[in-house]
C-alpha cells in the first residue's frame, strides 16, 4: 500500500511539475517581416495564416510594432493599418517597439525617447478603438542601454508613461533562417524550404532546452519563459510545428502578462554591456557566470548563415 501511495505520489508529482512550465510568444517587427516584399497580397496571407495558426493553438500572442511600416514615404498605408487591426480583432496584443528601430547603445536619450512616442501613435488608435491600452515596450535588438545610467534612465521613462518592459529569455537567431527561407521560395526550391522548416524547428527545440536548463541551473526551477520570434513567412508557416514543439516538451502557452507574474522577473540586473542578449544570460552574468556557464548555446546551422549573408 504504501509502495502505491509513492508511485501516485510520484506520478503526480510529474504532472504537476510539466504542468508549471509555461511560454509567452512574442512577435517583434510588426505587421510583417517580409524582406523587401511590398506585395500585399502575400503580406496579408503571411498575417492572416500566422493569425489562425496562433488562434487553433490557442496562443496569446503579444505583437511588438515598429510603426514606421505603416507608412509608405510620409503616407500612411492603410493595409498595413489594416494587418494590426486583423491582429486586434482576433484577441492579440499589440506593444511599441518604437518608430525606426533605432539602436539605443548608440542613439542618444532624447532622440530614442522621442522614437517611442512617435512609435505608440497610430497602435494606440487602435488599441483605443477596441477599448484596450497600449502596455508593453520590447527594446530593439533586445538594448536595453549599456550603462546603468543609461539602463536606469530609459526604464523610467518608460515607468511613466505606464509601459512594462517585455523581456526574453528564449533568444534566438529565427531571423537568419527567416531569412533563408524567405530567399529559397524567391527562387521556389521547396526542397531548401522544407529543409530550412525541419532543421528550425529543431534549432528552437534545441534553445528550448539549453534555456530550460540555465534557468534551473540559475533558480532551481522552471521559470515562465518568454520566447523571441519575429512575424515572418517562416513563422507564418511554422506555427503550428513551434506549438507541437512546445506541447511536446510539456509547455502551455500564456499571455506576457500571465509570463510576468513569475517572481523571476524581478531579479535584477547589474552588468551592462553592448549586448543584446536573454534577459536569462543577463542574469546569469549579474549573479558571476563566467564563459563556461554559457559554453552549450546551441548554435544556427553555418549553412543559414551563408544564405542569410
């Protein structure tokens, strides 16, 4: 009796623990990454299949927009208002990721500040439309500002004008091979395609894991994970094999704001430097981690690399 009583107790105990670990999906570059492609019948069926992707999985995907995208020289492009607002009306979040995708570690205060409020203009309209705010800021290339003056000075700016920052902590390099397969369909070799999708697919997996493990290896536990993707053809097409992925690897999906409520989120952060990096590594290094801790990054596949170049 008491042998089953531990076994159900253990059982239990399993479930439980692959119940605990949960991911945001977060989406930067908003309403799409389409690599020079001003075809906006391909821009709206990229939008439209990443959307029923997220809504048959069930994710609550939070979208960061860089608005300049919705200009076309100094007029706005009311298709691609139109993408942020198929995003909306399917209950998805949108967040500023400034105007022009500046970089902070080298645009100065003044001038970076003033890209964020030209940046919240035309989402906030739409936010408002719909009775929602605009509460969420995702840096550019994930700078957050190399000094603690800098650091300090950009996060209460964006205390007062009641933004959270969205970090990550799975980082990624989804981009390049976005990228790749966005050049092997211009040249329709759907054989590159498929290949560029399975070894993606694996290559998250992978980060999946390693950054799993750095957070126990930091914590002691599974933290709620925040994962870096970009609104891409890949993405676009991909979805669906990222939510087996995770499934598969015992994940639920959440919102940024059930994401935060982890206490994790309030480690804080000592070391500054001109990286942009998981907020995963950054805390690593705050708390001393040196190279060997980071040495089983998974890394992207050379040959992405060369296509991407």
């Amino acid at each position: 009796m008491r042998m089953l009583f531990t076994l159900i107790l253990f059982v239990t105990g399993l479930y439980c623990s692959g119940q605990e670990k949960q991911v945001c999906l977060s989406f930067d570059d908003l309403p799409v990454v389409s690599y020079g492609s001003q075809d906006t019948c391909f821009q709206k069926g990229l939008m439209n299949n990443l959307i029923v992707s997220l809504k048959r999985n069930n994710i609550p995907a939070i979208g960061f927009v860089n608005e300049q995208k919705l200009y076309d020289q100094n007029s706005l492009d009311q298709n691609q208002v139109e993408l942020l607002k198929s995003w909306v009306s399917n209950g998805l979040e949108l967040g500023n990721h400034t105007f022009s995708h500046p970089d902070y570690n080298s645009t100065s205060f003044k001038d970076y500040t003033s890209d964020i409020l030209k940046g919240e203009i035309i989402t906030k309209k739409i936010l408002t439309g719909i009775g929602k705010k605009l509460r969420y800021f995702r840096h550019p290339f994930l700078h957050v500002g190399n000094t603690k003056a800098k650091a300090d000075s950009l996060s209460s700016f964006l205390l007062n004008l009641g933004y959270r920052e969205a970090p990550v902590t799975i980082d990624n390099e989804d981009y390049l091979f976005a990228l790749a397969y966005h050049r092997a369909n211009s040249k329709k070799d759907t054989s590159l395609m498929k290949k560029i999708g399975r070894d993606y697919i694996s290559y998250i997996e992978k980060k999946l894991i390693y950054y799993e493990k750095q957070a126990k290896n930091l914590f002691g536990r599974n933290i709620n994970q925040i994962l870096l993707l970009h609104a891409s053809f890949l993405n676009s097409d991909y979805t669906d094999s990222l939510a087996a992925l995770f499934r598969k690897n015992n994940y639920t999906f959440i919102s940024m704001d059930k994401a935060l409520e982890d206490p994790v989120y309030q480690t804080q952060i000592t070391v500054f430097g001109n990286w942009g990096i998981s907020w995963l590594d950054k805390w690593a290094l705050s708390k001393g981690k040196k190279g060997d801790f980071f040495r089983e990054e998974p890394e992207t596949p050379e040959y992405i690399k060369k296509i991407a170049e």
